[in-house]
C-alpha cells in the first residue's frame, strides 16, 4: 500500500521574525519619506508666504508712493523703523507696514531727492524719514523675517512716473467727456494710443570713463556725471554706503550683476547682454534700452521706472520685471515657471511664451505679433489687445486681473 507524506510545512519562526522585522523597516522608511515630505511641503509654503508678504508690502508702498487720494491737497507720507524691528506709516506709529506676525531687519530707505547730499535716508533702528518727497524716487532695502525665522531679501526702487497735476488733470478731463459704449467682441486697441516711442541712443560724449576698480573706490557717488564702461561691467555685491547707485545714466557693453543690487537714477543703456543673477536687483529709474539678449536667473528682479526696450528676454524660476510705462520686446520673450511681468501701460511682444505660474499682467493695450504659448500660464489685460497671427488665443473677459484665466488672454472689461 503506497503511503503519500502530505505538506505540512508552515512559517518557522525565524522566518515569522524576519518578516516582521523587513515590515517594520518598509513601514518606518515610508513613514520616515512622508514625515520628511510634509516637512518639507511645510517649508515650502512658509517661504512662499514669506515672499509673497513682501511682495505685498511693496505693493502697499508703491501704492501710496504713487497713487495718493487725488481729494487731498499737498501730499506726503512718514516712513518709520522702529526697535521692535517693525515698519511705519505715520511718526505715531499707529500705522504698521506689513503683518504683525513678520519683522524687518536690514532695513535701508533713500529718498533720493535731487542730489546725494540731500538724501533723506533711515539704515538704522528709531528713525524716521518724515514727509516723504513722492516726486523722488524711493529705494527700498530690508529682510522680512517669519515666526520660524525664515528670511527673504528684498531691494527695489518706486518712482512716481506721472506728476500728481497731470494725473489729476487727465482724471477730470477723461471725467467730463462721455464715452461711447464698444461694440460687442474682442476689444482692439487705439492704434494712435497704441505706439511705442523708441529708446534713441545718446551719443555718450558726455559720460566719463569708469572702470570695474573705480567700483570699490565709488569714486561716481558724491557726482553728477553719466558714466560708460566700454568693456564689461561685472557688478559685485554691496561695497558699503551707496556704492550701489549711479547718479545718472549709465552706458554699458555687457553687465553682470552677480548679487546685492545695482540702482540707476536715469537712463540705462547697454549694448550687449544684460545677465541679472539669482536674488539680485536692477534697478533704472528712467529708461532702459537693452540691445543683447536679458537673462533674469533665479529670483532675480528688474525694475524699470519708465520704459523698457529689449530683444529677447528670459525669466527664470521666480524672477519679475516691472515696467513702469510701456515695454518692447523685439525677439522671443520666455517667462519659465512662476515667474511674473508687469506693464503699467503698453506691451509690444513677440514669440511669447509663459510657463506654469507665470503670469504677464498689462495695465493698458497689449499687442503680440507672433504666436503665444501658454502652459498654465495666464496674461491679463486691463485693456485693449490684438494680434498679429493666426489663429487667435482664447480670449475671456473678467472684472479684474485679480484671478486670471489660465491657458487663455484674459481682458478686463472697461467700465
């Protein structure tokens, strides 16, 4: 009789162990993957809160700087750093810039009125600039600092473009004169409005030499000289004072700003590459044409109080132009992820295209000439807007810029 051995064979117990052991450590790496993730997801959004604070704190002064109550009279404002490393609106210190939960350190305001010798400056705790000039420019300089002690750096410039009178004056007469209601569809713009008056070079016979040694000297302060470097200019960090600012023009080959900040009260004029470097600012109070290619790097900033004339522009990761009036591209511009434009009066584009995030926002007329790409990206425009190719972008209407339509032109509807 044939016998059959059946299996019975089961988990030994070294074989029990080691499965629990094996488990434990996939299920402690997963926890450890996921703890260190929502750290870092937690991280993350603290410093884009944190910039997104600052940026709101110099919307707020560029808003007072250059867009006062046109009912009051003469017009001025307080600036106010205190030692409890908050920032002021009034010499009362009732009105604070900024939420309570962030302070400011490193904080360097210049109201740069007329000449260096008649700044009105705050670089230190318990000072004051009172009755702030608004027809001078106003360089802004602090790190914010969150509750978990995370930093952002900011430097920028605010210019008031348009006096007071004349945007009064404007304001009454547009007031009085009745405006005919468009007719239905997409808004075109006022071809006679609509016209970008060209950056004319300056001869430069009159700017003085100035080499990269002349830097460390700033020997160009305390002057009232437009300057020219005929090679290029390679801008280091902050030398201390105000070594990082021309007293007027300033014509350049090519420019390297690689930290810290560089302002210029007039006009820029650089011929060949302009490459603005990660977290640096550039400031022009005036004009800037820029022949070669712009390259704003990683957290990079480009302030331009008046206009802008460039070829092709690329913005990186987190980077920003502001333009003051209007601005001309005359090759492709790239607005990579999260990055923003704003034009306060006309844009004239070609190729363009914006990344995920990004955002292209046109305070009057748009004009694009060639083809635009938008991968989640958004532009709006607060007026009117045409294009040269077909065929056309969607195009939706909404109240304000305020939450663009993305992957489409949004237009904001004229009252």
């Amino acid at each position: 009789m044939k016998k059959y051995v059946q299996n019975e064979r089961g988990l030994t117990l070294i074989e029990l162990l080691a499965t629990i052991v094996i488990g434990s450590i996939v299920i402690g790496l997963a926890t450890s993957v996921f703890v260190s993730a929502a750290k870092q997801n937690k991280i993350t959004y603290e410093h884009n809160a944190l910039r997104q604070e600052a940026n709101l704190i110099i919307t707020k002064l560029r808003q007072i700087h250059q867009e006062p109550d046109s009912n009051q009279g003469l017009y001025s404002y307080s600036l106010c750093y205190e030692s409890n490393e908050k920032i002021y609106l009034d010499t009362t210190l009732t009105n604070s810039l900024g939420n309570e939960n962030y302070t400011f350190k490193n904080v360097e305001f210049v109201n740069a009125i007329e000449n260096p010798n008649s700044y009105k400056t705050i670089d230190s705790a318990n000072d004051c600039i009172t009755n702030v000039d608004i027809y001078s420019p106003l360089l802004v300089k602090f790190t914010l600092v969150n509750q978990q002690g995370q930093e952002f750096d900011m430097n920028t410039a605010i210019a008031r473009i348009t006096p007071l009178e004349e945007v009064i004056r404007e304001w009454k007469e547009n007031e009085d004169e009745p405006v005919e209601p468009e007719a239905p569809g997409k808004p075109q713009p006022d071809e006679e409005n609509t016209k970008f008056e060209e950056i004319s070079n300056d001869n430069f016979r009159n700017y003085e030499e100035l080499s990269n040694g002349d830097l460390n000297s700033c020997k160009y302060v305390n002057t009232n000289n437009n300057y020219k470097v005929t090679g290029t200019l390679e801008y280091p960090p902050n030398n201390g004072g105000h070594c990082n600012s021309f007293p007027k023009s300033l014509y350049v080959s090519k420019l390297e700003l690689s930290s810290g900040s560089l302002n210029i009260m007039e006009t820029f004029y650089n011929d060949g590459k302009t490459e603005v470097k990660g977290n640096s600012t550039l400031n022009v109070l005036s004009n800037a044409r820029l022949s070669g290619d712009l390259e704003l790097k990683n957290g990079a900033s480009l302030i331009i109080g008046n206009k802008l004339q460039a070829a092709k522009a690329t913005l990186e990761a987190n980077a920003d132009i502001y333009v003051g009036d209007s601005g001309k591209f005359t090759s492709d511009l790239t607005l990579k992820d999260n990055t923003e434009l704003y034009v306060e009066n006309n844009l004239f584009a070609q190729k363009t295209t914006v990344g995920n995030g990004a955002r292209i926002i046109v305070g009057n007329s748009a004009v694009f000439d060639k083809t635009i790409t938008l991968d989640n990206g958004s532009i709006c425009v607060e007026g009117n807007v045409s294009f040269g190719f077909k065929p056309e972008p969607i195009v939706v209407q909404a109240d304000s810029c305020t939450n663009p339509s993305k992957n489409s032109i949004t237009v904001v509807k004229k009252p």
